[in-house]
C-alpha cells in the first residue's frame, strides 16, 4: 500500500543549507526504493534545542512510498549517514537529521511503537521547528488523531518557540 509520510529535516554543522539540499535532490534521484519527494517546505533558522551551541535550519518533506515505516526509517538513517551523520551523545550537533514524523496511510495517521520507531513523532507536538514546516505542508493534519497540526503550533508558549527567521532558498 502507498502511503504519504512526512520528515523533519535538520542540520546545524556545516554548510546547511546545501545539506538540507543535497539530501533532498538524492530523495528526488531515488536514494530510496518506491518512494517519491511530493513537496518541501520553507526552510527555519531555529536556535539549537540541547547543549550544541550552533543554530539550525529546519524544514519538512512530503513523501509518496510504498516502503514500510521501518524501511523507511533505515533508508532515512542511512542517508544521515552518507551525509556524515555521526551519533555519540544524545542532543549533539549534527552535519543531517532526519526524522520520521507522521506516515498517513488510507487518510489516517498511523499508530506505531516499536523499540526503534514511534509514529506520530513523539516530540512533534513540543517542537515549533518541526510544527511550523509541517503547518505548511498540511496543516490540516490530525497526527495523534487529535488537534491538527496548525493547532498544535497555535498552543505553543512563547518559551517553547525556538524558531529565528525564515530562510531564502529552496530545498528543490
């Protein structure tokens, strides 16, 4: 079965813009099987959340795929990976993150926890940096089933916004 799923992208090390780039031109040239860049959000700086001290930018992705969410996971990671992505400490800077968000199948989000992946993100309804790409992909999203994402974002405290500015520059 086709489904549609949504990815938070993140990097603070590096050039970041052309990583958040490069990642999404390998997703469009088929770095992953059976799976297909629908649309890309605005790009955010937003200040780090944890202890690294460099800022991010932040976007989300529209993905079509016929892969399971944990293949689609492992093929996320891997891409992480072929774009210098270590992982030592929890919180640390990073050169590509990629985060499952949501994956809707059958126009309903799907439920899933498993040792290695939980859908929805189980952070996504904290973070502005991930709610404000995804409101403007699909607002309208229901993610836990409850509130949409548009009216995640609008519940946000002032103290848990970290988003700085809008970024000129298309991810493609």
């Amino acid at each position: 079965m086709t489904a549609i799923a949504y990815v938070a992208l993140g990097s603070n090390l590096g050039d970041r813009l052309a990583t958040l780039q490069s990642a999404v031109t390998m997703l469009r040239a088929g770095a992953l099987p059976d799976t297909a860049v629908l649309r890309c959000s605005p790009v955010f700086e937003t200040r780090p959340v944890g202890p690294s001290p460099h800022p991010y930018l932040n976007a989300a992705i529209e993905l079509r795929t016929g892969l399971a969410p944990d293949a689609l996971l492992a093929g996320l990671l891997e891409l992480e990976v072929r774009h210098g992505r270590t992982r030592k400490q929890r919180w640390e800077a990073r050169t590509l993150d990629l985060d499952l968000l949501a994956v809707v199948e059958g126009g309903r989000s799907l439920r899933l926890a498993t040792p290695r992946l939980v859908l929805p993100h189980p952070e996504l309804a904290r973070r502005d940096f991930v709610l404000a790409p995804l409101a403007a992909l699909r607002p309208d999203l229901r993610p836990s089933g409850g509130e949409t994402v548009a009216e995640l974002l609008a519940a946000l405290s002032d103290d848990a916004r970290t988003i700085v500015a809008p970024i000129a520059g298309a991810l493609g």
